[in-house]
C-alpha cells in the first residue's frame, strides 16, 4: 500500500468533508456498532413507557430511570432562569450528567441525541451529498445565548419548547403533532443542503457538550507513521478535519470539544492509524511507546 | 472586545425567529393541567415538558399537548370529558422542576372548580338526577344537594379533577371545570 500524497490546494484524494457514514461498517466491535447498538437502545429505553413498562420515564429533558432521576443541565438552566428561583432537587439532578460529559466529552450526540441517531439513519439509507460545501457561520454561540436570554426573557424554557430533540421525543412518546414538521425540514436540509447543519452549527445543547468536553481524557489517539494521508476520516459526521488539523501538525491525540467520539474515524481508517483512547495521562508524561517499538513500527508501519 | 456584525446579526434573527414561533410559545385559552400545577405563568415558567406525569398517569388522564392541541406545546393537560383526574396524584412526585407543587395532598390539589349550568342541568330542570354528587370523590362536600334534589358546588371543597363532568349524562356537559 502506497502512501497518497495531498494534492497541490491542500485537498485530499477521498475527502470531502461531507459526512460519509456509509463507509464506516457494522463489523462485530466495531465503533459504529457499538454506537449504533446505543443509539437503538436509548430509543428503545424511552419507548419502554409506551409498551406500558414504565422503567425510563420521561424524555431527554428529564429522565428518571429506575427511581434515578438524571436531568439535562441546559433544560435546568433554562427553567431556573424562567422561574427565577433555585430548585436543589433539579440542580443536583444535573450533576450526574454533567460528571459524565465531562469525562467522556460530547457523546451526547455520537450516542444518544435521536435527532443524530434519526440522521444517522438518513445518511445510512440515502447516501446523497449536501449541494453546499462551503462551512456556514458557526451560530452555537448565538443559539445558546438566545436559548439561556430567551428563557429568562419569556418565562419559559424556549429550547425545551421548539428544539427538535423535544419535539422529535416528545412526538415519538406522546403521538405526532404538526410541529414535528420542524424535524423533517431538519433532515432534509441535513441531506440536500448543508450536511450536519443543525449539529454541526446550530445546536445549542451539542455546544454547551463541546465545552465541557474540552476537558475530557477519552481522545482519539493517532499514529502518524501509520497514516497514508487517505483522507478516509474526513467523512466524519461532526466535520472535524482530523487528517489536516491534527495529522499535518504533528499532534498525538485529536483534542476537540466537537468530537462526539463517536468513533467513525477510527472505524473507516485502512491503516488503524487511530484509536479511541480513555488512558488517563498526567501533563508531562512521555505518550511515545518504547523507542524499539518505534522503529520497528517505522519500518513497517502497516 | 466587541460583538461582531454577525454575531449581532444573528442575534437580531434569532430573536425575530423565536417571536415567529408565538403559536408554540403563546399564551392560550385556560386547560385543566394536573393536580398540584402552579398558577398558569409560573406553571409555564417551571414545566420542562419532560412529559413524565403523563406517563406515570395509570388512567391515561394526562396528555401532552402538541400544537394541534390548543394550548402549548409540549404541556400536561387533562380533557375531564373523556378521562378526568381520579387524584391518585402519583404525578406530583414524577415532576423533576416542581410545577407540580410537591407534596400536594388531593385536598390541595386545585385544578378548577367546578360551575353546574342550571339551565341544562336535569336536576335543576325538575328531573331526578345524582350522577354528579354520587361521583364525586369529596362526596357531599364539594358537590351538595339543595332540597336534597339540585347540585351546588361548594367551592372551598371543589378541586376540580373533573369526575362530574366525565359522568355528567347530558350531551354536553351540564358541569364543567372552570379555571379558579
């Protein structure tokens, strides 16, 4: 196998930067089946109240599994500044959550978000290409500024109102409404306009992840000497240009708070040149293997 | 550090967008909601639309709304025509936020009260009928009889939960639960 080089404008040959889930398969142990097996059971978890066994009660705003009530820390945050009043009970209901994104980042949208798992689907079955490739303005920022400000400002908690994740959930648990016609303009303008437009740049809650995610140790680890420069991870749903940013400059790991470590990239390299590594490392510590290793692999990286 | 012209730009849209979408937000005629609910504004303020009070309702009494329904989306609400409130109030500690008071007692519950429309009603029209004070789960406290024949709710018992005007046997209702 031959290293391919970048061509002369920086591109590379495969990549697109359009999500191409249809290159990562479902092989046994696989990243993509473990995420896919998640994602099926989340849903399956929610539905559970509808087949009248009442186990997962509630929607991803609040959820109160087996007795345990784990509560999203941005519906929280919204119903405190809509009430303008503190509520012990509903903020230590974040604190669960919040433990768990911090450590491992924003698996939140790789894993559990139905709106991801409903364009997971979508992208699996019509494998189309978005008409723009240009990157829009990230508006995150903006959203979840209108989200928290809204909230106080109108009373309510605006997010857990018109978001298609509250809608999507709620529509599925509770029956169809009009408004789930916010969720199908949402795919297919994730399909035939912009890939990813709502995760990628719009999501306020997929945001608010990213920023604790900064902090977590779960990153995707690469090997430089292994990498042939495919381009093969680009495709990755969350559009992060791994092969650019992080491969051309040398890094060890992949650090990025827009990583929903869901695992693809790792799944669709023909070199496994990158994994999904949870070692917690101290600053300082040496990442390199043993210098024989090293070599040895130099000569022979695949 | 200033805010950039996009940024406030969004801003700008966004804040238009969310003022569109009044028909999701906006205040709406008064529904029953479930037993322990705060006051309408701050019901609305502290509701996460969670939806868990209506799945752990053992009598399919509360349903979610969705923008069809004629309040807003995403809130509990009850329709005491076809299945009231039977304040078994096991959806008062189901509520993560507290729009649903905790520790409601179903005395307490006050959802509504409930107003007899003399003119439909059989028994204020000179004909036999209990139904309504025979139903009612705070029996000859909430709903008494005048004379032993007419209904008269007594609004300091009446919570609301809707059972006399599930059983009422007009066609339309000759009780209903009015906002308190």
């Amino acid at each position: 196998m031959r290293a391919r080089l970048p061509h002369a404008d920086g591109s590379h040959p495969g990549s697109t930067g359009v999500t191409q889930l249809n290159r990562a398969r479902f092989r046994p142990g696989s990243w993509s089946t473990a995420s896919a097996a998640v994602q099926a059971a989340v849903l399956a978890g929610l539905l559970l109240p509808r087949l009248g066994v009442p186990l997962v009660i509630g929607t991803l705003a609040s959820t109160r599994i087996a007795g345990f009530v784990l509560t999203d820390p941005l519906a929280a945050a919204q119903v405190t500044l809509a009430t303008t009043s503190i509520s012990w009970p509903l903020l230590s209901s974040t604190v669960p959550v919040l433990v768990f994104y911090l450590v491992s980042g924003r698996t939140f949208c790789g894993w559990i978000c139905p709106v991801n798992t409903l364009l997971d689907v979508a992208h699996r079955l019509l494998p189309v290409q978005a008409r723009i490739r240009k990157r829009p303005p990230d508006g995150r920022v903006v959203a979840l500024a209108l989200t928290l400000l809204g909230s106080a400002a109108l009373g309510m908690p605006v997010f857990e109102i018109i978001s298609p994740i509250a809608i999507l959930v709620r529509n599925l648990l509770f029956g169809m409404g009009p408004e789930i016609a916010v969720v199908v303009v949402l795919v297919a303008i994730d399909l035939w306009v912009i890939d990813r437009a709502w995760c990628r740049y719009l999501c306020p809650l997929g945001y608010l992840y990213s920023l604790l995610a900064a902090l977590s140790p779960l990153r995707v680890r690469i090997d430089a000497a292994r990498c042939t420069r495919c381009g093969a991870c680009e495709g990755c749903p969350a559009g992060i240009p791994i092969l650019r940013a992080f491969i051309e400059a040398g890094k060890p790991a992949m650090v990025s708070g827009d990583c929903t470590r869901c695992g693809y990239c790792v799944d669709v390299c023909p070199t496994s040149s990158l994994s999904l590594d949870l070692k917690l490392r101290l600053p300082g510590v040496a990442r390199d293997r043993p210098a024989a290793l090293r070599t040895q692999q130099e000569k022979a990286p695949w | 550090m200033g805010i950039s012209r996009r940024s406030f730009l969004a801003l700008v849209g966004g804040g238009l967008a969310l003022s569109t979408a009044r028909p999701l937000l906006s205040a709406s005629p008064w529904v029953l909601r479930p037993p322990g609910a705060l006051a309408s504004s701050a019901f609305l303020a502290a509701c996460l639309r969670c939806g868990k009070c209506a799945q752990v309702c053992r009598y399919g009494s509360i349903r979610i709304a969705s923008s069809a329904d004629g309040t807003l989306v995403g809130t509990p609400f009850i329709r005491p025509r076809e299945t009231p409130c039977f304040l078994c109030m096991d959806c008062v500690p189901a509520c993560p936020t507290g729009a649903l008071r905790p520790g409601t007692a179903r005395e307490k519950a006050a959802m509504g009260i409930a107003v007899v429309d003399r003119d439909t009603c059989l028994a204020w029209q000179g004909n036999v009928c209990h139904t309504c004070f025979m139903a009612c789960p705070f029996y000859d406290k909430a709903i008494v009889l005048e004379d032993f024949s007419r209904p008269v709710v007594r609004e300091e018992h009446c919570v609301g939960c809707g059972i006399c005007e599930h059983v009422c046997p007009m066609r339309t209702a000759a009780i209903r639960v009015r906002q308190e």
